[in-house]
C-alpha cells in the first residue's frame, strides 16, 4: 500500500507556494506522511481568520492527521496557534525551511531574523506540484518600514540569494522541463542590495537569460515602482523571453497616503514607471496593488487612487481593504470605518475591471503565445488570462493562439500552433 504524501495548504504570496514545495521535500524524508501541514500568511487579518478556519475543517475532514502550522501567521502568534486544539505543532518561517525541523518534535519557532538565511540556504525545487510556472526564490525579508506591514517582523532583514546559486537552481527548473520561471522573493525589487556592486534585479534577469539559453520564459514577480529603471526597461526592450508583464507594488495613488503609509514612492513614481515600460515593450501590461480605506484616507485620497487605475492602465489589480495588524504603526491611527473600507474596495475593483476589459478589447485581432493551464485555459506572454475555444493544448505546453473574442474574465483564444 503506497504510504500518503503530506498534504500542503498554502496561504498568501508566491513565495510561500515555493517555500511549501521545500517544505513537501523535507515532510517527506522525515517520514511525516498523511501529515497536513498548513503554510499561513499574515498580510491582513483576513488572512490570518481564514488559516484558523481552514486549520479547524482540515482537523474535521481529516481527524486522525498530523497537524502542523508554519508561515507568518505562525511566526507572528506562534503562542496562539499553538493553543488551538487542532493543531499538533507550529513552526516558524525559519525553521520550516530547515530539514532537521522535520525530523525533531514539539514546536520551533526562533527569531524571524533568522528566516532568510534559513529560506536562502534551503535547497531548491525542481518544479511546483502540479504546477507549469515555477517561482524561484532569489531573496527573504525587507528592510523597508511600511506603517501597515508585519511582514518584516515575520520575514526578518533582506538577504540575497547569490546569483550563482540563482543560476543554478534555475538551470534544474529548465533541465526538469519547467516552461516558465518566475522570480519572487518577500521584496525582489531588493536583490543585490547587499551584494558586492549592489546590482539590481535587472542584472540577475539578464545574467539568467544570458547563462541559461534554454529558459524559455521569465517573468518577474511583484516590483516596488522605483526598482523599474533604465537597466530594466532596456532589458525589457532587448529581450523578448523576459515576459512583458509587471505587477506593481502601488498600494495608493494619493501622495499623503502614500506618506503616511510610510512608502517610497509617489503617485507621478507609479505613472513614470508604467510610461517607461510601455515605451520599453509597446503592449506591456501593467498590474498593480492597491489598499482601500487606509486610516486617514478621505474620499477625495480614494477618488486619487481610482483615477490612478485610469491614468497609469493598471490592469490586473489587486485589492485588498486596509486591515489593521497589531504591532505596526498604521493600527494607532484614525481608523476608516469599515463598510466604507469595503466600499472603497469594490469601487476600486470596479476601475481595475474597467481597464482589464479595455485592455483586453484592445488585444483582440491579435495573437499570442499562451503557457496552457489545466481546464483549457492559460495565460498570455502578459499575463492576462485566455480560454481557448476549440482545441486545447495539453497543460504546460506554450502555443500560439489568435484572439477572437473577450468577456469580463478572460480573452478567448483559437490555437494557431504550438511551439
């Protein structure tokens, strides 16, 4: 009888869903099968209600389990997580990355300063469990001071992978037959900042795509908007498999909030950054994400920030009503009532839906490579979202396809050919 794999739920960002592949190899060696491990995130409170439910019915659907918590949420209330009966175990983000962490008992949660070096030194996935795009960590933590995050206190300092390292585990993503790599990190915008020569992510991506000829795609994942440069627009320019798509790290389009949110751009930053990089790669497509009803925020901010959607054609967004974490400095301010919260939310969701559809309708006619997703649908070299009609191609494979239609969710695609 073949013994059951760990089961994994992942919460949060893409660096988690790389992080609970590591963690599936290191389950695996100690012997931890059937376990159900829950991998949680703590970028809002919502975030954090939703693992306590989902920790409480995988105990119901699976009484007899192994139970173990990991992830920010964990890191941030290990104490709290551990009280719940459900649960047999918690782990921190640096010990879940640690292959002795498995092997041991009871619960291991050190200082989140410890969670890059841990991340960084864990070995490397060969690929995402059912997955065709496969995001590769190439950096931990964040230095920056946001008045809304607890992510630093979770992730701990930022660290840099060494690009060698880099390299190389991209190399086995390829050689394993990975189609599409995607640079993530808590902060990729930061990588090489502690390095010799302090180079940007711009340098690692071309390094990637000069020493790894068969990488295909690349992309990048979420960039602050300061990191889009002249070094990454001409890549962008230049090289054609690095995927013309960026998701923008905006939050609001409104100059005090942005202050008062503690970050390092403003409005015109974010408007400059989409400029330059539709200029670097006519079609690319922008994304970004917002928060609604930060403390503070007046209509007129939140009008600022749907104009924003507008002006810059951020499309696909993001959006998440301000949520307050206990511990950071956004929590002690004059807090924005929460059905207006909600409010705000949908009405920015509303710009982003306008902007897809536009930009979507402007797509139609054309074509495109598509990397093919389970149940006939995938993605664009820009990251919007096609369904095909007719033929699908098999899950993993890019084809090309012609744009004939869309709808509110997706474009629709008819397969020319396959590459």
């Amino acid at each position: 009888m073949t013994e059951e794999a760990p089961r994994i739920v992942t919460f949060g960002c893409r660096l988690n869903a790389y992080e609970s592949e590591v963690m599936r190899g290191h389950a695996e060696a100690a012997g931890l099968h059937g376990a159900v491990i829950v991998n949680t995130c703590a970028v809002t409170a919502e975030a954090e209600r939703q693992a306590r439910q989902t920790i409480r019915r995988l105990r119901r659907d699976h009484p007899g389990a192994r139970l173990i918590v990991t992830g920010c949420a964990a890191q941030n209330d290990a104490d709290g997580f551990a009280a719940m009966p459900e649960v047999d175990r918690v782990l921190g983000n640096a010990d879940k990355m640690r292959r002795e962490s498995w092997r041991a008992d009871g619960d291991s949660v050190s200082d989140a300063a410890e969670a890059p070096r841990a991340a960084l030194d864990a070995p490397g996935v060969t690929g995402l469990a059912g997955r065709h795009r496969a995001f590769l960590q190439v950096q931990q933590g964040c230095d920056h001071a946001c008045t809304f995050c607890i992510v630093p206190a979770t992730r701990g300092p930022a660290e840099s992978l060494a690009p060698e390292t880099v390299v190389e585990r991209a190399r086995a993503l390829v050689e394993n037959g990975t189609p599409e790599v995607v640079l993530s990190g808590v902060d990729v915008a930061s990588w090489g900042a502690d390095l010799p020569g302090r180079p940007g992510i711009a340098h690692l991506a071309r390094r990637l795509l000069r020493d790894l000829p068969a990488l295909r795609r690349l992309r990048l994942s979420s960039l602050d908007p300061t990191a889009v440069d002249d070094a990454l627009a001409d890549l962008f320019a230049e090289e054609a498999r690095l995927l013309p798509h960026v998701h923008l790290s905006a939050q609001a389009g409104d100059d005090m909030v942005l202050k008062r949110m503690g970050r390092r751009h403003r409005r015109d930053d974010v408007l400059a950054a989409a400029r330059r990089l539709r200029e670097a790669r006519p079609g690319m497509t922008v994304g970004a994400d917002l928060i609604a009803g930060f403390p503070t925020e007046t209509e007129d901010q939140a009008a600022n920030t749907r104009t924003l959607v507008e002006e810059a054609g951020l499309a696909p967004l993001h959006v998440f009503p301000y949520s307050g974490r206990p511990g950071t400095a956004a929590e002690r301010m004059p807090q924005v009532p929460g059905d207006v919260r909600r409010d705000r939310a949908a009405r920015l969701r509303e710009a982003g839906a306008r902007e897809l559809r536009r930009s979507m309708a402007g797509r139609v006619g054309g074509t495109t490579r598509v990397l093919a997703e389970a149940d006939g649908t995938g993605r664009a070299d820009d990251y919007l979202p096609v369904r095909f009609v007719g033929a699908r191609p098999e899950p993993g494979t890019v084809a090309w396809a012609a744009l004939v239609d869309h709808d509110d969710d997706a474009l629709m695609g008819e397969v020319l050919t396959h590459e």
